[in-house]
C-alpha cells in the first residue's frame, strides 16, 4: 500500500472513531454493560472460529521461529477464550468511571464546582502478539465511553480479526456504533507511523510490547502516550524471610507464565541469610528447568549457575532464565531495583514490617509488593475486571490502567447569576 493511499485509509478510521467516541461519550451505563455481555456471549460462540484463525497464526509464528515465550503468548485454547469472554463480564459488572464526582466545592459566592470524570475520547492501541488484548482493550475503552483503533502485531492478526468480528457483533446489536471499536486492516509496519500522527483524531497511544516497539513509539509519536514499558521485575529475599514461603513465591512469580510482563527476571537474597536461603531458592529454579545466571556466590551456591554479566541486570528475558544477585540489604536491593529495573513491579519477601515499608517506599516502581509474587501485575487481579497495559510512567496513569485510568475529567460549575467583580 502507498503512503497515499494509507494516509486515507487512517485519516478515515480516525474520522469515524471520533465520531464514535461522541456518541459513546453520552451512551448510559445499562447500554455498555448490556453490550459488554452480549459481546462475551458472540464470542464465546464463535470460539471454534476464534481457535481456527489462532491456528493460522501458531502455524506462521513456528515458521517464523518465534521464541516459545512468544508463541505461548500467541496461543489461545479454549480456556483462554472462555477467560476473555468471563474478562468482559467482570468490566461490565465494574462501576460505571464517567459522570463520577471526583470532588465538588462550594465557593463564598455560592458557585458550586464540581470535578467530573469524562471519557479521553479515542485511544490508539498498539501491541504485539497478545490477541487477548484485543478484547479486554475494547472492552475497557467502551466501559469508560471511549472509541479504540486497535493496531495488533502481524503475529496475531488473523486471531484478532476474529476476536474484533464477535465484539462488533456484541455491541452493535445492542444499539452501539460498530465503529466504537476497529482495528488497522493492513500489517504494513508504516501505518503505525501513520497513526503516530494523528494528532486531530487519537487522543492518547497505548504501546504495548518489547522495548523496539515502544522506543519507536516514543520517538515518533506526537501524541501523548501511556507507556507499557519493558517488565524487569525484582523479588527481593530479606534476613527475615521465611525460607518456604520464598521458595513459593520466587517459583510462582518466574515460572507461573515466564511471558507475561510481571514475571520476575531478578532475584535478589539477602547476604544476611545467604548461607541459609540461597541454595535453595536458586537449586529449586534450576530443578524447575529454569536457567540461573548468577554473581560468584550464586554460582558457587549451585555449580549449574552460569555467570551473569552485566547486561542481565537489565534484561527482560520473557524466559525461562533469571539472573540471581546477593545484595547487602534492604537499602541496597532498592539502590540495585531503582539503577536497574523499568520501573514495573517489585517485591520483598520478609516478616520484618521494617524492612518492608523500607522497600515499599523507596523503589521507584508503579506496582510494589510484601510477601507476593510479583505475577499479580495484573488489571483483573486488582479487581479492575481487566488492564490496557501497565503504566511505567507517572503522568496520569500509573500501574495497571483500567476503566478509571481511561478517563480525564472536566469541571462543572453552577452559578445563580454571578459575575466576577473588577
């Protein structure tokens, strides 16, 4: 396609999003929930489909020779498409975020003013080879009354094609326009440098994927953006942590999914209790098929220990691997988090109230936990019924962005005839 002719085909989808979005910025609440379940319901019968074109993709991403975490990521199952389809129900159980009050005054003139959360408008979504995304995105953005322009990876595009056909057909029988959802028709990586310059049309840019993806969006964008940066994620094993409820934790936050954006990829123990708790938790990743790569005493803990270099401090490895650390404290384990980390997910394992509240406030992350795994980086497991992305920024939205994130607010004031003295 030339960039003529996919200048037109954006601009289009921009015009009719927006309008969308005026439409859906004024739609009642019983309308988007009622929409929202009978979009579950479309897929949850078209999951033979939904499955078939999945197929298509798992086929093209082995002959491409996409990585195992990848294609893990790619893969839909029956489960997985009941879950997107359970995913919508939860949204549409969830409060209604546009109209709320986010806080109201009465000045000494008798004005009254009040904050009212309202709907971004249209949000641009790009991201890689997730097809869940597809739906929770639309989901989400139709619950806040926002119209989306979905801009799903090569990877999953048959997969997300058929998701969007189930959604559209969910919302559109209950009355909302089909345009409240679409998605970029053409793999052509110049479109997503197209729809970095629709100022007059997008609001706001969700990036979701690796690090080339969002490095790219945040060059070329000139639209403001909620970033989804990389997940290097941290547990850190204090002198005070009980032994097997680190080993439970560790094993669960690197090998639960070793894809997902809050997998742990550092671990760091203590040298208080190295000699007690450091074997173990690194023999225990190793026996669960994980790859180890260590400072010297980690090595010297487990002989299959490779050595880390430095780079795998900062490396998201969406693997089974891990890079293991042994760090002279609290102070220090937040002094490597905040020089090494994106700023994502981290935890502390301890009983000591002290030395978790050192943590919780000194590492500059948007999501930080005591004595859980860091694998509940995760809009659904907030209660936020599903997430768009998790935000490493910290303007607007941080952490896991939900119904409420996806919205701004406007003030209302109410007045009996005042006029503002010279």
């Amino acid at each position: 396609m030339n960039s003529t002719d996919l200048q037109t085909l954006m601009t289009d989808l921009g015009k009719r999003a927006r309008a969308a979005a005026r439409s859906l910025a004024l739609a009642p609440s019983a309308d988007k929930d009622k929409a929202l379940r009978a979009a579950a319901q479309a897929i949850r019968i078209d999951t033979g489909l939904i499955l078939e074109a999945n197929a298509k993709d798992m086929a093209a991403g082995e002959a491409k020779g996409l990585s195992a975490a990848m294609l893990d990521r790619l893969m839909l199952n029956v489960a997985r498409v009941e879950a997107m389809a359970k995913g919508l129900e939860d949204i549409a159980r969830l409060p209604d975020p546009v109209g709320r009050s986010l806080a109201e005054w009465t000045r000494p003139n008798g004005m009254h003013i009040a904050r009212v959360a309202v709907p971004l408008g249209v949000i641009g979504i790009i991201y890689e080879s997730r097809p869940n995304v597809t739906a929770d995105a639309a989901a989400l953005c139709l619950k806040s009354g926002n119209a989306t322009i979905l801009r799903g990876g090569s990877e999953s595009f048959h997969s997300s094609q058929a998701i969007l056909t189930a959604l559209k057909g969910g919302f559109t029988a209950c009355g909302l326009p089909a345009d409240a959802v679409q998605m970029v028709p053409t793999t052509d990586r110049e479109a997503v440098g197209v729809m970095l310059r629709l100022a007059d049309y997008i609001d706001v840019i969700v990036p979701r994927g690796g690090k080339s993806l969002v490095e790219r969006v945040v060059a070329e964008s000139r639209i403001p953006l909620f970033q989804h940066l990389e997940g290097i994620c941290h547990t850190y094993v204090d002198k005070a942590a009980d032994l097997d409820m680190a080993k439970a934790v560790v094993l669960n936050a690197k090998m639960r999914r070793t894809g997902v954006c809050g997998a742990t990829e550092t671990l760091l123990v203590d040298a208080a209790c190295a000699k007690t708790h450091l074997k173990p938790l690194v023999s225990m990743l190793l026996d669960a098929g994980c790859e180890v790569r260590g400072d010297h005493l980690a090595q010297e803990a487990d002989c299959r220990t490779l050595p880390a270099s430095e780079a795998d401090w900062s490396t998201e490895y969406l693997d089974a691997v891990i890079s293991v650390k042994v760090v002279d404290g609290v102070a220090a384990a937040v002094e490597h988090i905040n020089t090494y980390g994106s700023h994502h997910t981290e935890a502390i394992i301890t009983e000591d109230a002290g030395a978790a509240q050192t943590f919780l406030n000194g590492c500059d992350s948007a999501i930080v936990l005591w004595n859980a795994s860091t694998q509940f980086a995760d809009g659904g497991e907030f209660g936020m019924g599903a997430e768009i992305g998790i935000s490493t920024g910290k303007m607007h939205a941080r952490g896991p962005v939900g119904v409420e994130q996806l919205c701004t607010f406007k003030y209302v004031v109410k007045g009996n005839g005042q006029t503002r003295p010279g």
